[in-house]
C-alpha cells in the first residue's frame, strides 16, 4: 500500500494575519474589556497569514448557523472537488481506479455527504464505496490515511481517496469571550487537502507510486473526551480546546511512538523523517521535547502553521505533501506520519520511502 500523492486547494481569499487581527479587534472592542489580550493570543500562535473560506466582508452576514452551513456547503464542493482532481492527476490514476471513497471534516455539515456532492462531477464509478467521517477533527487526517490502508489491503486492485475539507473560518463564535475561542480565531485556517492511496497492484504501474505504508496504529485515551471537540448547539460549532493537549502530545505521545515503532522491530533512532500535524506552537514544542526532536525535523510543519495555519485534518496531509514534492527524504529510509484529535486520539503511521 502507498500514499501516491496528496492535492491540495485553497479558497481563495487569503489574509495576512494583521488584516484578520484588525477586523476581529474592532468586532470585539465593544464587547471584551482588553482588546490588546486578543491581538496578544492571536500573535503567539505564530501564524502569518490564512485562506478563509468567504471575503472578510461577507461573515458579518452569516448570523445563523444555517447560512454560515450553506456557505460551507457552497465552498467545500468548490474546494474539495479541487484538491481531489489534483491529486488523482498527481498520482496519475484513472476516476476508473478509484474503489473507494472516503470523506472527512469537522467543521460543516451535509447530507447527502460531501464525497455524494462530488461523485458525478468527479467522474466516479456510480459504484464507488462511499465513506463520511465526521468528528475526528485534525485525528482524521491520519486516521483516514490509515482506513484507507485498510481498505487497499483488501483490494489491491483500487485507489481509495481521502478527501478533508476543513472551512474552520465558518465555525467562528463571534460571541463567545472564552479563550479558547479566541485562540482559534487566530490559529486555524481553511483549506482542503485529498490523498491518493492505492493498493500494490496499481503502484506496480505507477512511476512513483510514492512512500509505503508498512504499518498504522490508533490509540484511544481513557477519559479524556474534555480535551478537545466541539460544543454543538444552535449556534453552531463552539471549539472546546484544553491547555492539557500539550500535556497529552509530550507525556503519552512519546510512549505510544515507542511502542508503536518496537512492535516493528524498531526503536526511534530508526525513524529520519516525521510527518506531524501542526497543532500549534505549544503543541508542537511538546511534541519536540517529548520525542528529542528538533525545530528542523519538524521544519515543514512549522512553516505549513506559519503560512496557512491549522487546517485541522487537512493540515497533516498537506505537510505530506510538502514532503514528497519539496524535501522527499532518502529512498528506503523510515518515515512516521502522526497527529492527534478529539477522543482524545492519536493516529500513527509508518512509512518507507
């Protein structure tokens, strides 16, 4: 099994992070005692700049959760429709190939599911297997990588596609005062990223058929559903996001690396690339200190955060893709894909490249 390749697309009203600080300061002047708290918090998430889903102007106007959902609907198919035609052309499969077909996002909702709005203007067999994920936030970017796995270990013959859509600029609550919230204002992103996985009968026939996927892994941590997720009410998505995520990422992460990596006969010192998903800063220097990296093996997540922000599921896939097209590590050596999620969930993936 392989990832072939991953397409990306991004909306196309991107704002640096000035711009966005400006609009979210003046909404929230009348409304939050210290102002200079806000522009403070979005600053330390060390994010330049993100795509947002709509022009700035136009979120004034999504005052319900049913318009800023339509709006989501309107954008995603837009958007993912994109990244998934970039990458089936980047892998070079045919619609033909495509067996299965998985969805995934945390930030919208629809049924019939995204992966049935793009079916037909995708060109997809009217037989293609579809299946929509939905609550596994940033988890689903692995995660989905890995059910994926799963499925081309039966049907080596088929592609499966692993499309995220994330529209994380939708969910804003523009009255909800709590840090968290204010946080996210400033850190996640919205992009749509689609990775290629196809079983060994159709990489035999590929030129680059990209890295191999020897093994996945999930694991669930007991008692834990408070750390991250979403309060849904008829507000829409109100983000719950515990400052025990960086505890989780350096204290149980690291055990679980291990144990994941012996169960391959392999210990950390073997792995020479790392393929994470960027939480954010405190986030990721957890990761760094729990697992003994440095700030350059993590180099393209940490410019993945700084250039688009947290695209949530998407954002994995993407630094996936920066690896295979900018800095491809060497042939045969050892890869780990990982990320973490609601649950709360960590999602592992090992690669040979």
């Amino acid at each position: 099994m392989h990832v072939a390749a991953v397409g990306q697309a991004f909306p196309p009203h991107y704002y640096d992070q000035d711009t966005l600080i400006a609009a979210l300061r003046t909404y929230w002047a009348a409304r939050h005692h210290n102002v200079e708290r806000i522009e403070s918090l979005h600053r330390n998430v060390l994010v330049g700049g993100r795509h947002l889903a709509l022009p700035l102007e136009a979120y004034p106007g999504l005052d319900t959760f049913g318009k800023a959902n339509d709006a989501w609907i309107r954008v995603a198919r837009e958007v993912g429709g994109e990244a998934a035609r970039d990458g089936m052309a980047a892998a070079g499969i045919r619609a033909e190939d495509v067996g299965v077909f998985f969805s995934t996002t945390v930030t919208g909702v629809a049924a019939p599911s995204l992966d049935a709005l793009l079916v037909t203007r995708l060109g997809l067999s009217p037989h293609v297997k579809r299946v929509p994920l939905f609550g596994l936030g940033c988890l689903a970017g692995a995660a989905g990588i890995a059910r994926a796995v799963d499925y081309v270990r039966a049907f080596p013959g088929e592609a499966a596609l692993l499309l995220s859509v994330e529209l994380c600029s939708l969910t804003l609550q523009r009255t909800d005062l709590s840090i968290p919230n204010l946080i996210s204002s400033g850190l996640f992103g919205d992009g749509a990223a689609c990775a290629v996985v196809v079983g060994d009968e159709i990489a035999a026939r590929l030129p680059d058929p990209g890295p191999r996927i020897l093994a996945t892994r999930s694991v669930f941590y007991p008692d834990t559903e408070h750390v991250m997720g979403w309060a849904v009410s008829e507000a829409g998505f109100r983000v719950v996001l515990s400052s025990d995520v960086p505890v989780v990422a350096r204290e149980r992460i690291p055990a679980d690396v291990d144990a994941f990596l012996a169960s391959q006969g392999l210990t950390r010192r073997d792995v020479t690339s790392w393929v994470c998903h960027p939480g954010g800063p405190r986030v990721l220097e957890a990761l760094e200190a729990g697992l003994g990296l440095t700030r350059e093996d993590l180099a393209l997540t940490w410019k993945s955060l700084r250039e688009v922000g947290n695209l949530s599921s998407s954002s994995v896939l993407m630094v996936l893709r920066d690896t295979l097209r900018t800095r491809r590590p060497p042939r045969g050596s050892l890869g780990l894909l990982l990320a973490m999620g609601p649950g709360f969930c960590s999602e592992l993936v090992l690669l040979r490249w």
